[in-house]
C-alpha cells in the first residue's frame, strides 16, 4: 500500500510556473488549486513516501518552502 505525505503552498501569481516546476523537481505532485481563506491561491501536493526516506520530509520540505517564500536563505 502506498503511503502519501502532503504539503500546501501559496501560489504567487506573478510565479505560479516557478512554483510548481520548482515543487514537481522535488517529486511533489500538484493534486488541487483552491482560493485560500484570505483569497490567495494555495496548491496543494502529494508525493510518495519512500521506505527509505523518513517520514518527516514533507515537513522539511515545508520548512525550506518557509524559508523561500519569506525571502530567507536555505
């Protein structure tokens, strides 16, 4: 059985190709797009979870995604 970990990311209109390319070279798959609660887009994505790779990537990858959006250094 397949084991999925997600991860959700505001969508900037002016980026939006650079964001996704940048997310599906990560392996992450777009599932949807919705209007957020504060009207922005926000994407969300899935991506296998390998049984080598640890159960808290999603989380790092949200992380680093953090670090992006903010301006911040990886």
């Amino acid at each position: 059985m397949t084991t999925w970990e997600y991860l959700t990311t505001p969508l900037l209109i002016h980026n939006t190709a650079a964001i996704l390319n940048n997310w599906g070279k990560q392996g992450w798959e777009l599932v949807q797009v919705i209007q957020g609660p504060e009207g922005g887009l926000v994407a969300y994505f899935k991506r296998p979870v390998s049984e080598a790779g640890s159960a808290n990537a999603g989380l790092a990858a949200a992380a680093e995604a953090s670090r992006q959006f903010d301006g911040g250094a990886a």
